[in-house]
C-alpha cells in the first residue's frame, strides 16, 4: 500500500480488487485440442449423446431398423443385425472420446472456478482481517479518547470547585471590608 500523494498513509488505504475477474474468459486454460471449433463441436456432439432427443431418435431409427429387417420388407440386414451392431460399435467408438474430451475439458474449467473461489475466499479473509484490524485501531482511538474525555471532565470539575472557592473567599473578603467603618 501506498500513501496518496500529498496524504499520510491511512488504515483506510484498501488496494485496487478487479470485482470483474471472475467474469472474464479463462484463457489461461489450454486444453489438449484447445479452444478450436473441433473441440467446441467435440463438446456440442457429447452433451447432445446425453440428451432425451438423442436417446428418442436413436430408439426409434432402431426399432425401423429391426420391424423393416425382421418383417422382411428389405434384407440388407438379416437377423442378428450384424451391420446394426457395426453402426452402435462405429457409434461407441466416436462417442467415447467425445464424452472423455467434454468431460476433461470440464474438469479444467472446474478447477478453475474453484480456484477463483479460493483466490477470492481468500481475498475476502484478508479484507476482513484488514477491517478488524481498523475496527480494534478504532476502537483503542475510542478508548484514548474516553479516558482523555474523563480526565478533562475530572479536571473542569476540580477548577470548578476551585473557582467557587476562590468566589466564595472573594466574597467574604468584600463582605468583611464592607462591614467595617
């Protein structure tokens, strides 16, 4: 902390805090595949695997598959649908790595939120300890100032007492020398 120009330095003096910093991109983040669209659609085509659209579609494309093979209306797939089992081993084998890339790509953006929250937990404790340490400075001034208050006001008295005294001998004296012829 530096003092203002011009200025003693203050228990006030509080430094400069970015409130926007956690709202800012992390671009220090650098992931295997990065920020590129690959990554970006690597990440889209796994959180759409999980979706009730997805599993909907995909029950449904199947279950035409099956009625149209097994029915006999066409054969390019006979029973046990081995060009089925091709397209769901093709479909696991990109699916994997999609979810796996999404889920790491997560876990970084994760670990970086946490560490913002530490870095601004702690941010918040050195602030507070800041301000208790004024509020205890505050409150010693309080106390000094209290007791310089009562001295002063022990003080007044005495001199009020004294100046009665003094008025009272005063009077005496002038009520003594009037009396006399």
């Amino acid at each position: 902390m530096t003092p203002k120009s011009g200025s003693a330095a203050t228990a006030l003096d509080v430094p400069k805090v970015d409130h926007f910093r956690f709202h800012r991109p992390h671009a220090h983040l650098a992931t295997t595949f990065g920020s590129d669209g690959f990554a970006l659609k690597a990440e889209a085509f796994a959180r759409f695997f999980g979706t009730p659209l997805f599993l909907g579609a995909q029950t449904v494309i199947v279950a035409i598959w099956i009625a149209v093979n097994a029915l006999g209306f066409t054969k390019f797939d006979v029973y046990p649908f081995i060009l089925l089992n091709l397209a769901f081993s093709l479909q696991a084998a990109y699916a994997a790595p999609l979810i796996l890339l999404a889920q790491t790509r997560q876990a970084a953006r994760d670990n970086a939120h946490a560490e913002a929250d530490a870095q601004h937990r702690e941010a918040l404790a050195v602030a507070n300890e800041q301000r208790q340490t004024i509020a205890a400075q505050n409150g010693t001034q309080l106390l000094e100032l209290l007791q310089r208050n009562t001295d002063l006001t022990e003080l007044t008295q005495k001199l009020i007492e004294r100046v009665e005294m003094l008025t009272a001998e005063l009077h005496e004296k002038l009520v003594q020398t009037d009396s006399k012829p």
